[in-house]
C-alpha cells in the first residue's frame, strides 16, 4: 500500500544522509512571486541538516562570450533552454528529489516539462509546484503537453484550495502548500491617518491590468488631488501604461521599474494603501507582504484572491477590470480610518497562518517522504494526500 503524506514518512535520524534537493525555478535576474519563493527555499535549505539543496535556474546566464547571444531576440529563447537543459542532465542525476516550479503555456513547456520528464528517465522523483492561476485555461487549451505530462511528478503542490480545485476538475491531485512570508524582512506600520499614497508592484503585463488600476487613480484624484501611485515592476505594457497615464493627465504616477528583493521591504514602507488589479491570479506573494507591512487593500476579486482575502475583513474586493469600483473602495478607505484599521489588524492576523517554519516543515516532510519511498509509482502521481495539508482554515473574527 502507497504510503500517506506525513503518516508513516521516516524521519531522518542523526546519522542519516540529508535528502539531496534539486530545485529548477527563476532565479532573481525575473523579480516575481516565483523567483522570490525559491530564493527563499534555497536560503532556507542551505541551513538545515536533513536537507543538501542546489539550484538551477530556469533562465541561466551563460559564460563569457556566449552572454551577448541572450540579448538577440529568439536566439536567445533558443539557447538558453538548450543550456537550463544541459544543467538539468548534469544536476538531476545527483539529486533524489527535483522540485520544479512551474507556470504555464511555454514557461510550462519549455522549464517544467523537460525537468519531469529527465527526473522520469533518471529513475528521481519529483515534485510539480504549480504556481500560476492560468491553470484552468492552460490544462484545457494545451491537452497534449499539459495534462499527460503533469502525471510525471510524483506530487502536485500548489499554494491554495483555488488551485487545488482547478487540478481536481481535470482529475489531477494536489497538495496543498502555501506559501510563506517573512515577518522579519517587513515593518510594520501604523498609518494614522492614511495617506492618498498608493502602491502597484505586479508586472506591467496585460494579465496583471494595471491599466484598472491608473483609471482608477483618475477617479481618486478628483477626490484627493494630492494623492500619489508608485508603480513598481516592468513588462511588455510599460510604455503604453506611460502613454494611458499621459491621455488621462494623472499627476503623481510614478514608474520607477523594477525593485530588488532586499528592497522591497521599504517600497511596502513607502506607501499607504496596495492596490491590486489582475485578471487572473493564484495566492500572490504581494497581499500577504501588504499585510505584513500594515497596508490597507483593494484588489479585483480574481482566482484564488478570495480564498486569502475576504471582503471587509482583511481588504476590500471588487471585480474585474473595475477600476470605478476599485476607485470607489480606495476613496473608502481614505474617508473611513475605522474601517482602514480594522481590516490592517485582521489581515496582519492572518500572517499567523503564513509563518516560515510551517512551510519549511512542510516541504521536508514530503522530501522525506518521496526519498523513503520504496520505489516510484509508475504513470500515476503518488498517493500523498490526506487531510493533514488542506486549506487553511479561515481565521474568526
């Protein structure tokens, strides 16, 4: 009988040899949720004794001479893959459990799909952490390399329930992990009262919209002709966001491009109120750290959202691509300081729940648990779930 995650796992003892972890993720030359999380899990591993990890990043640097190739559009899709790809025949041999994570649609094909399917040919196990909320549309409108391939891994992890549901309909299980933050890189603030200073750190892409969100501040500058929005982060919309925010003739909009991870603890600082605006999403790093560092929010209700943030009792929701709502609710904020201070307080509540050390645990648990495996199962996902790594229970208040 297949064994249950966290039910009759083996320890290790002190004479045991550490699980050697391969983790294949972005590596911080992307700044987003993905290449945070694994810096952090590569930061974390690097310390503890069961654990022996490596890295190899999705987006690797090539040497010398070879670097000027990854400026040349395409050629540089081109060998870059076919380097990561050579990386990964040399580091999985050596590893006992890859830990790949993975968005979707060519990110999918290209990084995730060939770590499985070298994990596979080598005899390791692996874990699939899915990571992106466009799960639903790329397991239905990518049949040949999505689903079939999936079942290659050992395991599923992703980060909520949302997640979790979306696999389950295309009858793929999933373990739930969720992500954590570090209380410690983030202060929190008092904001008495709250100021008409807004923050947006997604990627200026068309999946996050922040085009809903400079509509937005349109509207709260009538009301507020002082207020302020940092828009942090770059991507393929940067010059048309420049050009909206010119046609609407807002005042106070400031691009300021990409931020380092060390310094995103004082972008939270610098701010107010963090407005979110996406189509679509997962369980974004960004509110949980807006709640660590005592931001008020106001984000579209998309995905997974909703299972980490709930309406008037740890920010506010509105629809998607509803910038006169959204508007409407950070004009609430500003005119309401009770409400402000309530929702800061219960959301940073709930950073109980995201601490480091239930994440940690987690993960070498199920390291654990693959290694001592007596042998793979082959074509079908292990049998690791149980109701010890389901959603999170919604905090009263």
């Amino acid at each position: 009988m297949k064994q249950k995650l966290f039910q009759k796992s083996k320890t290790s003892s002190p004479g045991e040899a550490p699980v050697r972890v391969l983790i294949a993720a972005p590596s911080l030359d992307i700044l987003g949720g993905q290449s945070r999380q694994a810096a952090m899990l590569v930061s974390w591993f690097s310390r503890e004794p069961e654990v022996r990890v490596s890295f190899v990043p999705h987006n690797p640097r090539l040497p010398g001479p070879l670097r000027l190739l990854q400026k040349i559009k395409y050629v540089r899709t081109v060998v870059t893959s076919l380097w990561y790809w050579g990386l990964l025949l040399i580091h999985v041999r050596r590893c006992d459990v890859l830990h790949a994570f993975s968005a979707s649609y060519y990110s999918y094909l290209l990084s995730v799909m060939p770590a499985l399917l070298i994990a596979k040919l080598y005899g390791k196990k692996s874990v699939l952490n899915y990571r992106s909320g466009e799960a639903e549309d790329h397991l239905s409108n990518w049949p040949i390399t999505a689903r079939p391939t999936m079942k290659w891994a050992d395991v599923i992890a992703v980060q909520s329930g949302y997640l979790q549901e979306v696999f389950a309909r295309f009858d793929l299980k999933a373990l739930i992990i969720p992500s954590s933050i570090n209380l410690e890189r983030f202060h929190f603030r008092e904001r008495k009262p709250l100021r008409p200073i807004f923050l947006s750190n997604r990627l200026l892409e068309p999946l996050y919209n922040v085009a809903c969100i400079l509509r937005a501040f349109g509207l709260i500058q009538r009301r507020f002709p002082d207020a302020r929005l940092i828009v942090a982060g770059e991507g393929t919309e940067h010059a048309n966001l420049e050009n909206l925010a010119a046609t609407l003739e807002l005042k106070g909009v400031e691009f300021i491009g990409p931020v380092e991870y060390d310094d995103m603890p004082a972008l939270y600082d610098s701010a107010d109120i963090y407005l979110n605006s996406t189509n679509l999403d997962n369980l974004p790093s960004s509110i949980l750290e807006s709640y660590a560092a005592g931001l008020p929010i106001v984000t579209t209700d998309a995905g997974g959202i909703p299972h980490i943030l709930w309406h008037e009792e740890t920010g506010l929701l509105v629809g998607v691509d509803d910038h006169a709502g959204m508007a409407i609710s950070a004009i609430r904020l500003l005119e309401d300081q009770a409400l402000a201070e309530k929702l800061i307080y219960r959301a940073l509540q709930e950073c109980s729940k995201y601490t480091a050390e239930k994440e940690r645990h987690s993960w070498i648990k199920l390291y654990q648990t693959l290694h001592n495996e007596s042998s793979p199962s082959p074509g079908a996902q292990t049998a690791f779930y149980n109701n010890g790594m389901g959603e999170r229970e919604r905090s009263p208040h």
